[in-house]
C-alpha cells in the first residue's frame, strides 16, 4: 500500500513482483478525509467491485 502522493517519491509499483498494488495518496502530517475513506483503505479489494 503506497500512501505517498504523486512526485512525492520514486514510484516503487515495478519493483512488486506478485502483489497487488494500491495507492492513497495521504498529504504529509494528515488523516484521510473521512472513514469511508479509511474503510476504502483496509479493503480496497472489497470497497473496489462495487
């Protein structure tokens, strides 16, 4: 799970082999926006086929 935001760091989604990647990007120093998004975060597999 990569929670840094776009041109924060070299992206290392390339170097995962077999896992799944997820991205959300959190702003330095800060909580998700809300808890549907904390949930969208624990069970992206879930959260995601709906």
């Amino acid at each position: 799970m990569d929670l840094t935001e776009d041109g924060e760091l070299l992206p290392y989604e390339a170097l995962i082999d077999s896992a799944t990647y997820y991205r959300f990007p959190i702003v330095d120093l800060s909580v998700p926006p809300s808890p549907a998004e904390m949930v969208r975060m624990k069970w992206p597999q879930v959260v995601r086929q709906f």
